[in-house]
C-alpha cells in the first residue's frame, strides 16, 4: 500500500501534526519505509514461536524501595518561574 500526499496531509490532521508543503514528499516517503518494513516482518514465519507477555523471558529484578529526598532542592526551584520561601510560587486563580 503506497501512501499519497493527501494521505500523509489526513494522517498529520489526524495527529495534530504541522507538516509544511515542502516536506510532504519526504514525509510520503518516510511512510512508504516504514510500511514496507511492515510488509517484510509479515512475511516472518512466527508459527513455531510461542506468544509472550514478556520479552525479558525472565522475571524483573526487584530493587529495595529506599526513600530519599534527593537534596536536589535548590535545583529543582532553578526551574520555577516564580518561587517564595523556598517553594513554588503560582498565579492565584480563586478570588
């Protein structure tokens, strides 16, 4: 199945996606790649694989639940447009 522009114009609608003109026909194309790739994993004979949940095979390390309060403070209010105290600052939204 070979995707068109229109259909790559559907599809980034769809996705509120901006696409500009000029890119429209890399982006049919990069479409195409991936839906040949596609076609190629369909013609895998999978007969003989038993189905999964898992592709660890195995089960998960688990790790001892430690809480920490990382003293990364300082940091984190870097972030922040406004701060106070020590704290995040926001707008007041209730009058």
């Amino acid at each position: 199945m070979a995707i068109d522009n229109e259909t790559v114009k559907r599809v980034a609608t769809l996705a509120h996606l901006r696409i500009e003109d000029d890119k429209l026909n890399a982006t049919k194309e990069e479409f195409n790649k991936i839906l040949d790739f596609i076609e190629q994993l369909k013609e895998v004979d999978t007969s003989s694989v038993e189905p999964m949940f898992c592709v660890n095979g195995g089960e998960v390390p688990m790790r001892e639940d430690v809480v920490t309060d990382g003293n990364l403070k300082e940091e984190i209010l870097k972030n922040a447009p406004m701060q106070e105290f020590g704290y995040f600052a926001v707008p007041k939204v209730v009058e």
